[in-house]
C-alpha cells in the first residue's frame, strides 16, 4: 500500500514539477485537479511562529484537503533526502510530528484552515482527544492530533500553483509629527495622523504580504536612531504605540536632515522583498530647508508621498496622494498608488 501510494505521488511530482519552485514539492489534487506546493522548514517552530513564518514567504501553514495530500506531507516528511541529519532524526522518531494549518479559535468553535477554507476531510487520531486548538500530523502513521500551540515542532507551508500572488514589501512609514507643536490640539492632530498611517498598512496588508516600520522623525525610545530599521511583521506593525516620546518636544531628526538620513539607511534584517517607503508629511515646503525627498533610495525602491494637514507639497515627491479627510477611501488611495508604483516582479 504505502508502496503503491508512492509511486502515484511520484507520478504527480513529474506532472507538477515545473511550476513549483524548484525547492519546493508538488503534490495535485486528483478530483478537482488544483495543484498544491508545499515547503518545508528547517527549524521548529511554536504555532504562532509557524503561521507567521509561512506567512512571511507569502503561503500558508499547510493546507490539506485530501488523503493523497495528506500521505504526500507523511512520506515526504519521512522519507526526504533534502532535510539535514537533525530534522530527518526528529520525523524518524517515534514521536515525530509537524503543524499543518488547522486550528479554532476556541474549544466549541470549528477548525478552520489557515487559507481561510473550511474543514472537509479529516484525519484525526480515534485514540486521542480532540481538546486543543491547533493540530500537528505525525510522521509516524499520518494521523492528526491537538497541542496548545506552544510546542516547538517542524512546519511545513503550502501554497495552491493557480493563486493569485501577492507582492511581499517591506515598507518604511515616516509620518510626520513634527510641524505643528506641542499643544493638546497638536498630539491629537498628530494621533489621527497616526490612526491614518496604521489604517493604510492595515490597507497594505491585506493586499501584500505586509512587513515594515512606522518611523516620525522624532526621538523614539524603541529606536536608538534613524539608519537601522526593523522589518516587523503586521502584526507587531500594528502594535507600535503612538509615540507621545517622539513628537515635538524632543526632535532629534528635523525634515531638512531626513533626506541625508533615508541615504544611509538600510534594513536590519537585510531585506529581499520589494522595499518602498511612504512619506505622510504635514509640513509647508519651507520646512525642509531646501532639501528633498528622492523618489528611490537604497534600501526603500518605490517612494510615494501622502499630504495632511496643511501641507500643499513634498520636494521631490510628484503626484503625492492627498488625505485631505483621512478617510478609508484616502488610505485605499494611498494602497493603490503604492502597488501601481512597485517594480514588475
């Protein structure tokens, strides 16, 4: 049995292989005919850090929808010559497991796959209770279980091969919180400011396979200066505070320096993805001191401006998106203009 099951995923792999990528595995889906990739990581992961990982290369934590998928993840994961010595030892082993992309949000809620499709074939273990949220397969005999989430397993990836890709970008946020003082009336105009940058990567993110930094210009006590910035994934994005540190009362980056600043900036980790920074400004133009802002630089490829408040103008900058409400319908603007602006892949 096993033998012959190998023998049908070897001749799928010959159909598919093509339109993989080359170090990624294929498997099809012989009823409706939608291909399958699926790829592998090296080092285990909890089930939030698996998800964010698979995410991050712009897939999904595994999806599998039938028996052939399903034996294709436990003979690979058992059988591949591509894993180093370690991850091979760990599938040989009698407890050997890895997560796939099932989970609930709570005991009574359904599980539901990490691509958003609902449960229809299952293959969970009789002999064991179904009583947590996020399922691993093992590698032992194929069957699937429940763990909290915070066991560090081996993770594998999918993605279907007639998905629409999105872009992955790494994109720097410089939002202006510098032009207007430090009045009460300024730290709320400089808060909607802010609540609008956070709207259009929430924007960004659904669109794109989202990392980035969300800088003001100003002193920042998470961030020792303006040359080394952090890709954080949406979801620590997302949770960079307002920064009452940075505005006004304590600038160490004024407008007329950040040109010379973005052109020794770089991303720490060094990024792959396409780079793009966009500029929120709130400031007259002769705040910039007769500098501007360039419309590429090392580390950002695609800049794009977006005006608030006051502001009429960016120097260098053409065509900026204006905000003038700072409305759903501006910040899908600003989306827009952005994948308009990136690079073919």
């Amino acid at each position: 049995m096993v033998t012959s099951m190998f023998l049908l995923i070897s001749a799928l792999i010959l159909m598919v292989n093509a339109q993989c990528r080359f170090e990624d595995s294929p498997i099809g889906d012989l009823i409706f005919f939608i291909f399958r990739c699926y790829s592998f990581s090296k080092t285990p992961k909890t089930y939030t850090d698996a998800s964010n990982y698979c995410h991050s290369i712009n897939q999904n934590l595994a999806v599998v929808h039938n028996s052939q998928q399903n034996n294709f993840l436990f003979l690979k994961v058992f059988n591949s010559p591509r894993f180093p010595d370690n991850v091979r030892a760990r599938s040989e082993s009698s407890n050997g497991k890895f997560w796939i992309g099932l989970s609930r949000s709570s005991i009574n809620s359904p599980f539901v796959w990490d691509d958003g499709t609902s449960l229809g074939w299952t293959n969970f273990d009789q002999n064991l209770p179904k009583d947590s949220l996020f399922v691993f397969e093992s590698t032992v005999n194929g069957k699937w279980a429940t763990l909290d989430g915070t066991q560090v397993l081996d993770t594998v990836c999918s993605y279907q091969l007639n998905s629409t890709t999105k872009p992955s970008v790494t994109c720097l946020f410089m939002v202006d919180m510098q032009s207007s003082g430090i009045t009460q009336t300024a730290i709320s105009t400089y808060q909607a400011y802010y609540i609008f940058a956070q709207t259009v990567a929430g924007k960004l993110n659904d669109q794109s396979n989202f990392s980035g930094y969300l800088d003001n210009f100003g002193y920042s006590g998470g961030l020792a200066d303006h040359q080394e910035y952090p890709a954080d994934l949406y979801t620590d994005f997302s949770n960079i505070a307002f920064p009452i540190d940075g505005i006004d009362d304590d600038i160490d980056l004024d407008l007329k320096d950040v040109d010379a600043s973005l052109n020794t900036a770089q991303w720490t980790p060094h990024v792959d993805d396409q780079t793009c920074m966009i500029f929120f400004s709130a400031a007259p133009e002769a705040m910039y001191g007769g500098s501007s802002i360039q419309h590429t630089y090392d580390s950002f490829t695609t800049v794009i401006g977006v005006l608030f408040g006051a502001a009429t103008s960016i120097p260098g900058l053409t065509d900026p998106i204006v905000a003038s409400t700072l409305s759903d319908a501006d910040a899908e603007a600003v989306v827009q203009k952005l994948l308009e602006s990136l690079p073919s892949l």
